[in-house]
C-alpha cells in the first residue's frame, strides 16, 4: 500500500524517524479502515518502508494531471509512432493517472502492444 501524506499530516509524521512514521502510517490506517474493530491495520501489518522523494536526486515531485480541455490528449500522447515507438508512464494512461500503478499499468500495456506487433511481423 502506498500513501502520500499531504497538509498537516506530512508535517507532522516527516521529520520523525522512519519506524515512528510507519507507526504513525498504521494508525492512520486503523482510524480508516477500522470500522469498529480496534487496530485492524495493526493486527495485519507486517513491515513497511519510508522514501522521502523530496530527497531523491532524480525524483521533481510532479506528476501529469489533466487541463481544461484535455479530453482524449492521453490517448493521442499514448498512440505508438510508425507502429515502432512506444511511450509509457502515468500520463499516458487514459484510465487513471498520477500514480505508480498508472505508470506500470501503462508500461504493461505498451509491452503487450510491442510484443503483439512483433508477433505480426513474423508472419
């Protein structure tokens, strides 16, 4: 499970150490998803693990979101070129964007059509 703490609820749990903002994570989860039942998260929580992309060299903590008048862009930036060239990554993802699961989602899309066309090509 991923989650990215926006607001007060980063400010709080960023700069503890990394176990007290999984801690903090698990409680998090329990008050969602408790319904009732006490420490849910807690009871199935195995182990998790913390990366502050504000700290990664490569990461610019953006991600695509959609304009005014931007219907139907993903799926013309998402088309191959000449059958040869294939993008991929969270904004060329129709469905859903703004996360890793659009990003390999749409990467697994893109293999399937690069493996499809190559597949055609040898008969």
């Amino acid at each position: 499970m991923k989650d990215y703490w926006p607001g007060q609820g980063l400010l709080r749990a960023h700069p503890q150490p990394r176990p007290t903002v999984i801690r903090l994570f698990v409680e998090y989860l329990d008050l969602i998803f408790g319904e009732g039942r006490a420490q849910v998260a807690s009871q199935a929580f195995h182990r998790g693990m913390v990366h502050s992309w504000d700290k990664h060299p490569g990461a610019r903590g953006c991600y695509a979101y959609p304009a005014i008048d931007s219907t139907g862009c993903r799926e013309e930036l998402g088309r191959p070129v000449a059958g040869r060239l294939y993008f991929a990554g969270e904004a060329y993802n129709a469905r859903s964007s703004g996360n890793v699961h659009s990003a390999m989602e749409s990467g697994l899309a893109a293999a399937q059509y690069i493996v499809a066309a190559s597949s055609m090509s040898r008969l």
